[in-house]
C-alpha cells in the first residue's frame, strides 16, 4: 500500500527553474518557452525567492508595443512593466509562497485565493527548495483505488471499533460503505476520515445497522433494516 501523500513534499516538483533578478525580458521567456511554464520564481543572494515573474507580467510590454496613448489609461504598475526589461522590474513582489510540510488543501485554498498557478516551495530562510503547480497538487488522484480501499482498511476503520462490519469498495476514487455499522451516528465522523484520506472523489453510504437517533433524513430506520444515507 502506498501512503497518502499528506504534503506539499510529497508532490513537487524538486528541481525547480528560476532566474536571477537581472534576468532579461528575453531570457525569461526563452526559459518559459523551453521548460513550459507559466511562471518563473525570482532569486537574490544565495537563493532567496523575491518575487515572481509570470506570463501576466511579461503582456503588458506587447499589449502596449503600439499605442502609447492607451498608457495614459491604465494602471502604473501595467505601464511600468511595459517599459522594462529586468526581472526585478517585471516580477510581482513580495512572491507567494508555500512550505514543504504545507498540506495539499491548505496550498489547493492558497492557489484559489490568490490566483496563482503554481507557487514556489520555500524553506525557514525562504530559500527556494522547489515549486509546486495545479497538476502536481492532482497527481493525488492518480492513486489506484487499491491503494485507498487499503488505506481505509488499516488506518480508519480500524480506530472506529464500531466499524468494525463496514465492508469498503474503491471504484474510480469513489469510496462505497457497505455492511454494518453498530453506531449509525458514526456516520458523519467515518464519512470525514475517509475524506480526508488522499485521493478520494466520492463517498457513497449503503450501510444498515441497529435503530439509533435520525441522521439527515430526520427518521430512524428499524433494526436491521437497509437505510442508504448520502454523504456529500
């Protein structure tokens, strides 16, 4: 069984491109071109990330190539970088960035609040130690669905006692809980650890078990009888 990949470290990539703040406007995007991306971090002194350089930075200089009276209605930061050649000049700054030891949500929330395709990966020092992107962050879906019903097996079931009947089956990420729970009112809890394990898309509940107190549905199923519960 291969563990769930809980971290940033865990997907990154580790060899990371980046230039130097008298990088030129050319050589930038000579990098981007050849590496394919779409953004470059920007280093000082000994690897120290100080900004970003990305392909929204580096337009204004062709959106602006022309017309030199459409300057005169823009915002200064897009006519100072249409007029610059250096990546001190061109990147945004102070750079957004990560720890290696972040996990996947919290960088996945990072990456949609701040609209950013990738991110460098920065130690204490904010030395850069690699970057991570959009794809990486979804190679956690690549997993095989033996791999998670296992995971399941071994590390949640086995701390709900009450789980102890609950049969598991992983079909395209999608988790389906069969058999028995002894505690339907475990249900929003188990729902939650196997959500949490990497990998997953969908949980689906076919469980049957003793009469306890409603869930969702506001009524109590008889003893030992079939009450499919959807969790989303």
């Amino acid at each position: 069984m291969t563990a769930s990949p809980h971290t940033v470290s865990d997907v990154m990539t580790h060899t990371a491109v980046a230039v130097g703040s008298r990088a030129s406007y050319k050589e930038i995007v000579e990098l981007m071109d050849q590496w394919k991306v779409s953004a470059l971090p920007v280093l000082a002194g000994e690897g120290r990330v100080i900004g970003v350089v990305s392909e929204a930075d580096l337009l204004p200089k062709e959106e602006y190539r022309v017309d030199d009276e459409v300057l005169r209605d823009r915002p200064l930061a897009d006519t100072a970088k249409a007029s610059t050649v250096y990546a001190e000049d061109l990147m945004s700054s102070p750079a957004v960035t990560v720890h290696a030891d972040a996990t996947i949500a919290e960088t996945a929330r990072i990456m949609a609040r701040r609209h950013v395709k990738r991110l460098p990966v920065v130690d204490g020092l904010g030395l850069l130690e690699g970057v991570v992107s959009r794809s990486d962050l979804l190679k956690v879906f690549l997993r095989s669905d033996e791999d998670m019903a296992a995971e399941i097996r071994t590390t949640v079931l086995p701390d709900l006692p009450a789980a102890a009947q609950v049969d598991v089956v992983v079909e395209d990420g999608v988790v389906t809980l069969g058999g028995e729970l002894r505690d339907r009112a475990l249900v929003p809890l188990l729902a939650r650890a196997i959500r949490a394990v990497e990998g997953v898309v969908d949980i689906r509940v076919d469980l049957h078990g003793p009469e306890v107190s409603a869930l969702t549905t506001g009524s109590s199923p008889a003893r030992g009888c079939r009450a499919p519960v959807r969790t989303v």
